[in-house]
C-alpha cells in the first residue's frame, strides 16, 4: 500500500529547463501546470487561452515529456518562451510531467490544463473567487465538449456530473466527477500528499488517484456548474471512447481495493459501485460489438449487463437484435454518430477481447 508516492524522482532525467525573461521576479498566486506530449498541432490555442486570462498572477510551466514532436513544438514555441518555463525531460508519463512541472512550482495554487485544452478567458478569475467565496481548498468547472469526436453542445458534467458533497465515497461512486483541465488546487495539499504516483499502471487515472488522496486528507473539494473551459475530444484523446473508459473505471477502482486500507463506508460503496462498473462495461460492450455486427455477442453483452441494470430498454434491445438487427445498428448509427465514430478512431486498444463477455 502506498499513500504517499516520493516527492523526489531520480527515475526522470531532465534535458533542459528554460525560464523565460518576462516570469514574474515575485512567486505567482497561480501556477499552470501543462505537461505536453505530441501536442504541437494544439498547444497554440491552448497556451493564447492562458495569456488571454483576466486574471494576470499567473506562471506557466510547461513540460516536454519527450515528445516524438520536439522539434516541431520547439519551433511554435519559439515566441512564447520568453513569458513561459519550459523544461524538456525523457519520456516518463503524464504524471512524471506533471510532478516535474509542481516541484518547479511557485503559486499558492496548481490551476491543471492538458495541451490540447482550452479555458475560456474569465476562467482563472471565476476559480479563484470561487475558491474564497466556497472557502475550499479546490474546485473544479464544467466544460463544453469539442472536437472531432464531441456531441454537439455537450457538456462534461451532462455525461460526468457531479451531486453532493465531494467526498472519498462520492468519488468512488461517481457522484462526483472532476474534470483535470477545469481544477485549480492549493499546492500545499497537492505536496501534503506526496504529488501524483507515476508508478501506477498504464490507464489507472493518477489525476484520478491524486484527488482521492487529497479528499482523504481533509482537504474541501467544491465544484460548481459554469462553464469556464473547453474540452477536447478527437483521435488522440486520452481519455479514449466510452468501452476504453468503462474498463479504466473498473482498472481505478480495483487499484483502489488494492492501494488503500479502505473504511468501511469507502468498502461499501466500492462493492456496489464495482457491480455497477462490471455491468457498464458489459453495455459499452454490447454498444461495440453492435457497432461491428457481432449482433449476438451484443444481444449477449447487453442481456449480461441488465441483469444487473434491470431495464426495460435493454430487455427490449436484446429482442430486437433478434428480430431485426440491422434496423438496431442503423438506428444507433443515426442517434449516436460521435460514440460510433469514437469506436472506430480508437480501433479500442487494449480490448481485443472486447468481443466476449468473460472479465
């Protein structure tokens, strides 16, 4: 078990670290923290929506986590390195990237945003207010979806939402859902807990396990419903199509039951949501494998995941992949163009087993 990952990694060799001549001579209130990696064709948006902030107590450091675009993200680079801290190390992983850009860190507060990212220009302003009229520690913001790959006029917490208080359980359960690019954090309570673990395996969302830790040491975690960023959902997303996020969320929650001595309230909410989890990945199976044709895996994938669901709908899918299974595919191809293409960009790594109903 381990609460606490190191402060200080010897396993990432640094390359370069370049400070701009125009950073602030003072510590900033705010650090933005933007780990990139193969995000040439995006970072120019995202860095223009930083300096396009009505919020001005800001530095912002960004990480090359060894980028196969380095020199092409060096070139767009160029004219912001003067207003930027730039450090360039091996590949390490995102969270390596982002543990490299805190410990550069001088702000009271860590405000996240992926490379491909964008926040719209009141967003630092609303989230520190936010902060000192909620009294919170952190907090985090809607977002409006787009993209490639995004539904039209979607928002992050329409398919993510948040109810409740933030709390360990709500986090387990999925009451709560925070969203990386939309949180702002005191960095104190990021250090408190030992930063992000970047030991942990491939897909098992650190940004994820950091928050539960930070939840657990007491800190307030708040959000509230503005939209103040948007977030992008194409081909190269991280956060992948819906099968590949179902199965991450069942990879999270067993890291859970395996890393933390969980209380006994955190234990029964991890047991149902489990249950729930395992019957999810069933439906995003039956959705992909309907999506290939496999119309009776499907009809199988979604007759397994009701059990569970007990759903009228489901019921009703399963007869009608047996009476006219085409008519089901068309109409899912219909209403759900931006989930069908998503299967299709994805090619679903990882999942070559998608296709059957065994865990």
């Amino acid at each position: 078990m381990l609460d606490n990952p190191k402060m200080q990694d010897s396993s990432v060799k640094f390359l370069e670290k370049r400070i701009g001549t125009n950073i602030l001579p003072v510590a900033p209130q705010v650090s933005v923290i933007i780990p990139a990696y193969n995000c040439a064709e995006f970072i120019v948006e995202t860095l223009d929506s930083v300096f396009s902030q009505t919020f001005k107590n800001y530095e912002i450091i960004l990480v090359n986590d060894g980028s196969l675009d380095s020199e092409k993200l060096e070139k767009i680079l160029m004219p912001y390195f003067n207003n930027i801290v730039y450090i360039k190390q091996e590949n390490s992983g995102a969270a390596a990237a982002r543990n490299t850009a805190i410990k550069n860190a001088r702000g009271e507060f860590l405000a996240f945003l992926d490379s491909d990212d964008i926040w719209l220009p009141e967003y630092l302003e609303a989230q520190i207010n936010q902060i000192a009229e909620k009294k919170c520690d952190m907090i985090y913001a809607d977002a409006i979806l787009f993209g490639s790959l995004a539904g039209k006029n979607k928002t992050f917490m329409e398919d993510c939402p948040s109810r409740g208080e933030v709390t360990t359980e709500s986090l387990i359960n999925g009451e709560c859902n925070i969203i990386n690019s939309g949180t702002v954090v005191r960095r104190k309570n990021v250090l408190e807990v030992g930063l992000l673990d970047k030991d942990l395996p491939r897909n098992a969302s650190e940004d994820f396990d950091l928050w539960f830790r930070v939840a657990r040491s007491g800190a307030k975690i708040d959000y509230h419903k503005k939209i103040l960023l948007k977030y992008r959902v194409h081909e190269q997303s991280l956060s992948g199509n819906s099968l590949q996020r179902s199965e991450r969320a069942i990879i999270v929650l067993k890291l859970l039951e395996t890393k933390y001595q969980l209380t006994a309230s955190e234990k029964e909410v991890f047991d149902s949501q489990l249950k729930t989890s395992l019957a999810e990945l069933q439906i995003e199976k039956g959705k992909f494998n309907l999506a290939q044709e496999n119309f009776a895996l499907a009809r199988e994938n979604f007759r397994e995941g009701n059990q569970h669901f007990q759903k009228l709908k489901y019921s009703v899918l399963s007869w009608l992949l047996v009476i006219s299974p085409k008519l089901i595919l068309k109409f899912f191809m219909k209403t759900r163009p931006a989930e069908v293409a998503a299967m299709s960009v994805n090619n679903t790594p990882g999942l070559e087993n998608a296709s059957t109903t065994r865990e």
